[in-house]
C-alpha cells in the first residue's frame, strides 16, 4: 500500500491543483454557489478515489511482489500478474533469470574444468618429484642436501595449490573418523624432520594420554604442516623449540597448541592474519611468505568443525590452538 501511493502522488498532488485552479476560475467568473462547488469538487474526489483503488486492487499482488524481497533466486519473477504492465515486467525478469542461469552455468562449468586441471597438473608434477627424491636419496654431500630441501619445497607448495582448489569441493572430499591426536603429531612432525633439521629446531611434543578427537586425517594433516612451515618459517634462531601440547579444556573438548619460539607477530597485524594473502610486517622480512598458509588453516578448520585461536608476543613467538 504505501509503494502505491507512493507512486501515485503526483497524481494527487496534480489533481488537488487542477481543483483549484477550476474552483478559482469559477470564482473569478462571478459564480456564488458554493454548495454547487462543493458539489463538483467531491463528486471529482470520488472518481479519483474510484480510480486509485481500481488501480490498487488491480495491482495489489504486483505492488506486494514489489516490497517482498525474494529469498531465492527462483522467485525472482514471481506469481502471473492480472494487469498487463505488470505481467510484461513478470516476463522480462523471468527472461533475464533464465539468461543469468545460463551464464552461471557457463562460468561453472569452466571454473571445474580449470579446478579439473589444477588437480590433474598438481599430480602430474608429484611424479617427477618423487623420481627426482629416489635418484638423489642415497647420495651425500651439500649439492644433494640443497636438493632435497627444494624437492620439500615444491612439494608442498604444489599441496597448497591443490588444497587451496579442492577448498571449495570441500564436501567431496571428505572422511570423518576417531583419531588418535598424539599419533597424529608424531606422523606430521616425522614427515617435517628434513624442515627441522635444516633449520636447527627441534619439536617438543607433550600429550595428555587418550585423546580422541573426530576429524578428517588427510586434512588436518594438511593443517598441522602448516602451522610447522610457519612456525620454522618464522624461527630464525637455531637451537630453538616448537612446542607441541595436547590437552583437555574444563568443558572436556580436546585442544592442540603449536607454539613456536619466533620472531612473533606484531600486535597490529594480528586481527588480519587469517585474510587470504596477508603477510603483514613480518612478510617483508621473510620472503618466502605468502599470506596463505593461516588462510587456509582457518578455512578448513571452520569446515571441519574445528574452532582455531592464535596469540603472539614480538620477540617471544606465536602460539596457535586449534580446538576440536
């Protein structure tokens, strides 16, 4: 109702005028009845009246389409509509619904076919890698040494890039069961052991007993590497520590704490750490960063159900808990 006489202001402000200017007309010509003026003006304000609530109740489903958003797009045109303006615009929405569909679809369909050859690329690259790991694995010295850890690099970096693609695929990818936490960390920390020893950091891992947590292996595996890269990334003294604790809140949900003895994160860029692509202060200093690392691990935790909270002192280290 109140979208209608909206639009049919003007119209009423134009016929009041016209009133108006009639009954002075009249007036200027010498006419006296004023009852035969009031006549004519309410017999005239009856038509409008007449007129404004044929134009209403003729249009009412089409003004109250109007002032209820659609909650999906399938109800973007709407019910068929009495009045023929109203029926032309029904069909024209429900024409431009069809032709953004058929768009939609398109532009779908090529993202799965460019996620398609992400994934296919990613595996294709794994198996020159692994050849190029068997070649070198009995070999010593420096040279081979600088391979290995470039061979660890390109590897998780194609991982990244394959995560990152799967990310939105989620829910196909996907396989929920009981997992022993500590078991966990000890097969992620031995996989990072090359990481740990280039670097001069060894891993502290301190675990209540019998913790069981739901999850998805693969994924959170993902996770934990990591949070690893990020904690050695940022580790530049040797001889230092990261800390792996596994425990029991007071509401009995199971936590796990990587805590490093880093650089540390400024206070300042602590609330934008989990923004896709972030690096912060500490990005100009260590070029290796990519801002996608912390990304990641909040996107997969919120899809698994996990909750993640990060702390950090500049100088002393950053501590990041995930909470299952």
């Amino acid at each position: 109702m109140k979208l209608f006489l909206r639009e049919q202001t003007p119209l009423i402000v134009i016929y009041l005028a016209q009133l108006m200017i009639i009954t002075l007309v009249y007036r200027l010509d010498g006419g006296s009845g004023v009852n035969v003026s009031l006549y004519a003006g309410l017999l005239s304000t009856f038509l409008l009246l007449a007129y404004l609530a044929y134009r209403y109740f003729s249009n009412r489903s089409f003004y109250e389409r109007l002032e209820s958003l659609p909650s999906s797009l399938d109800e973007s045109g709407g019910p068929a509509q009495g009045s023929p303006l109203a029926e032309s615009l029904r069909k024209l929405l429900a024409q431009q619904f069809r032709l953004y569909q058929n768009d939609l679809h398109s532009y779908r369909h090529k993202l799965e076919e460019h996620i398609h050859f992400i994934n296919q690329w990613v595996h294709a690259m794994k198996t020159p890698l692994s050849v190029i790991h068997l070649i070198i694995q009995d070999k010593d010295g420096p040279p081979f040494t600088a391979i290995g850890d470039e061979l660890d690099r390109l590897k998780k970096g194609l991982d990244t890039v394959l995560y990152t693609a799967r990310l939105d695929t989620f829910e196909h990818d996907f396989y929920v069961e009981q997992l022993e936490l500590a078991d966990i960390v000890r097969g992620v920390t031995s996989e990072q052991k090359r990481l740990f020893i280039r670097k001069r950091v060894f891993p502290a891992i301190a675990m209540d007993s019998g913790i069981t947590i739901t999850s998805d292996e693969k994924w959170l595996t993902f996770v934990l590497t990591q949070l690893i890269t990020n904690a050695l990334r940022y580790t530049v003294e040797e001889g230092r520590v990261v800390h792996f604790r596994g425990y029991l809140q007071e509401k009995g949900r199971a936590v796990l704490e990587v805590r490093d003895e880093g650089v540390g994160i400024p206070p300042g860029d602590l609330p934008r750490v989990f923004d896709a692509y972030f690096t912060g202060v500490n990005g100009r200093s260590f070029q290796e960063s990519t801002g996608m690392g912390l990304y990641l691990v909040k996107q997969i935790c919120s899809k698994l159900g996990h909750e993640v909270e990060i702390s950090s002192e500049v100088g002393k280290g950053t501590a990041v808990r995930i909470i299952f």
